[in-house]
C-alpha cells in the first residue's frame, strides 16, 4: 500500500507471503514484511525562507525482509538411484541423497537511514544512507560431511547468522563552471561496509575450518588459513603475525637480543634443564620443522612455547577496505563532452604474492631490487 499526504509525508507498506516446493511441508511458507516513509522536510512553510538556498531536504528510513531458496528441488525428499549393475536380473538401489525435511528460508532483514539534498537548484545534490543488514539461518550448499555417513557433501544447510553494516555518501557538483561553450560537473562517493558472523553452525565450523577438523593444516610458505570464525568477517586472512628479522644468529644478554629464543609472556628468556636458552623452532616435532637462525622472520609465538606452529596462526585482519570509494568529472565544449572516474580502496589487508615472489631468493627468476636490503651479516637491521 502506498499513502501520501499533503505530499511530503510518505509511507509504503507491503507484505509478502511466499512458498516454495525445495522446503519440506512444515517449512515451505514464509512471510516478508517491508515499510518504509520519507519526510520532505523542505516543502514544509518555516522552510519557505530557505527555498533560494535549499532545493530539496528529506529524510527517508525503511525496513524489510527478504527471503532466500536453494535452487534445487524436492531436497526434503529421500531419492534412490540404481546401480549400473545388476544380479539375478534384479538391480541394486541407493540412497541418492540425504533427506533435508528441515531446512529453512534464509531470511535478509534490513534496516535503512538516508536523506536527500539539493542546493542552489541542483547545483549541489547530497545522498546519505546508513544501513544494517542481518542475514539469518543462511544457506550453504556442498557442505563436507563425514564420509561414514555414505556420502561427501551435505546438499544444503542453515549455518548460522551474519550482520552487514555500512554507509554510502555520494556528491554531485553540477555545473560548478559555466560559460555559453563551457560546462564541468564533479562527482564524489564514499562508502564503508563490514560483515560479522554472529553465529555458525558446529557442522559448520569443523567442516570449513581445518584447525577443527584436527587436519595437518599446511604450515608451507605462501599457503594461508581458510578459517571461519564467530565475531570475525567472512574474507578474514589468518598466518603468522611479522614481527620483524633476526638481527644475531647466537642470543648474547644485554647486546644481542634479537636472536632466535623462545621468550616467556614477560618478553624473558626461556632456559632448558641445562639453564641454556631455548632455541625457536618451526613447527617443532613436524616432518618441515626448522631451527631459526639470523636473518629469518620473526613470527609472534602467540603461547610462547618456542615454536611457531598452528598454534600461533592468529587473525591478520579482513580483505574489506575501511573505505570505498570514487571520483569524476565531465568536461563539456559545445558539441564534445570527456567523461572521467576514478576510484580507490583504503585499509583493506591484501596477500602480496607478487612482493613473496619477487623476495624469495629461492630460484634463480629475477628479483626485486629490494632484495639489496635483505640480511647478510650479524647486525644488520632490516625487513627482508
């Protein structure tokens, strides 16, 4: 339903009632409400004074739900299929699937705050939003299941909640340069968005994420942690946290610290039975375990217990940036016009493979110039 008055109070209202044949009978129906209003504030009399200076000044906020299917069908069922074989004339049946007679709509519910706003006739032209966005029972399709089970994957699941929040900010300067052949516009926007999983399914969570498997997560250079976690983003990088290079290869207290040791949480030396100091290992005990020596990375050994191992793997940040954005303008000359757009993503984590390939050392390809700064010696201080 749609209602106006007096032309600057506006509300909408719709409610949605869907069902789908891909949930089971207990399941199939549900139910998508949505409202929303908007305030033309500068239609209102005490803002006829302003009318030269403000064009148009709303403020708009909405909610609604949306809903979500699998794309495929009767999975509430439980199908047989036939071997290609067959014995006395008579073939062999399977089960073909696992019943799903439970699974759920994935449900969007979304909250909306903007305004509108345009100066000097249009010349300048202002559109906010805020904005929160829950994602609940989301579906996940070819979830790995235990093979004792009889089969590899799970069709479909619920596997937990997920909000999203963000703002958009988009400027107009239009015809801020005029003449009879002349004209330019300049646009500008801003924007910012994050997701957090609120929470996640136990099957979930062992199924994605090898540390709870109990798997030999691989601690090789270059591989990283595929890792979902609750209160982290989805796109979130996991390793070992940098710290720095090894400026000695054999700790002597008070001039070289920055040595190989295994330290306690008060930054103290740890001593073996024999009262030396420990020595920091990679992946101790494993079949790639290494003794560090001067010049290695220094990787923060998260429970101090003189080797980096899967136990240090930490959360490193998330590929989202801080902040999106964009930038143009259009140029015009009597019958020609150049159109421009520029734009940029700030404060976003990145896995530079292209600098760990150019750094390595490990071939005879060509490097960076940035190798010249690596470790040679005892002492030297650098990042490489």
């Amino acid at each position: 339903s749609h209602y106006a008055y007096k032309g600057r109070y506006i509300f909408d209202m719709t409610v949605r009632r869907d069902g789908s044949s891909r949930f089971g009978p207990n399941r199939r129906w549900g139910t998508f409400p949505a409202v929303s209003g908007k305030w033309i504030m500068s239609d209102e009399k005490f803002m006829k004074a302003l009318e030269k200076t403000v064009s148009l000044l709303s403020f708009r906020a909405s909610y609604g739900v949306s809903g979500n299917s699998p794309d495929k069908d009767a999975l509430y069922y439980s199908n047989y299929s036939t071997y290609n074989t067959s014995y006395a004339g008579l073939s062999a049946v399977y089960p073909a699937n696992i019943q799903l007679s439970d699974l759920r709509w994935e449900t969007n519910a979304q909250w909306d705050l903007g305004s509108n706003i345009e100066l000097f006739n249009g010349k300048v032209v202002v559109d906010m939003d805020v904005y929160h966005r829950r994602t609940s029972d989301m579906l996940t399709k070819s979830l790995p299941i235990s093979t004792t089970s009889g089969f590899t994957s799970l069709a479909y699941q619920n596997v937990g909640v997920m909000d999203n929040d963000g703002y958009e900010l988009n400027i107009n300067l239009n015809r801020i340069i005029k003449t009879k052949t002349i004209s330019l516009d300049v646009n500008f926007n801003f924007s910012n968005y994050g997701n957090v999983i609120r929470e996640l399914s136990a099957l979930a969570a062992t199924s994605y994420n090898a540390l709870n498997r109990g798997d030999s997560y691989s601690l090789n250079n270059g591989e990283y942690l595929a890792y979902n976690q609750i209160g982290t983003p989805v796109g979130a990088i996991y390793g070992f946290k940098y710290k720095g290079v090894y400026q000695y290869n054999k700790y002597i207290a008070g001039s070289q610290e920055s040595a190989p040791i295994a330290r306690d949480e008060y930054n103290n030396p740890i001593l073996d039975k024999d009262g030396a100091t420990k020595v920091m290992y990679f992946n101790y005990g494993g079949s790639n375990a290494y003794k560090f020596t001067g010049g290695d990375a220094i990787y923060e050994d998260v429970n101090h217990d003189g080797s980096i191992d899967k136990q240090d793997v930490q959360y490193l940040g998330t590929i989202s940036p801080k902040l999106t954005g964009g930038f143009g303008a259009t140029f015009r000359y009597r019958e020609f016009s150049v159109n421009t757009f520029f734009n940029y993503r700030y404060g976003n984590k990145i896995i530079n493979a292209t600098r760990m390939n150019l750094e390595n050392m490990y071939t005879y390809d060509n490097q960076s110039a940035a190798v010249n700064w690596r470790w040679r010696k005892d002492g030297d201080v650098t990042t490489i």
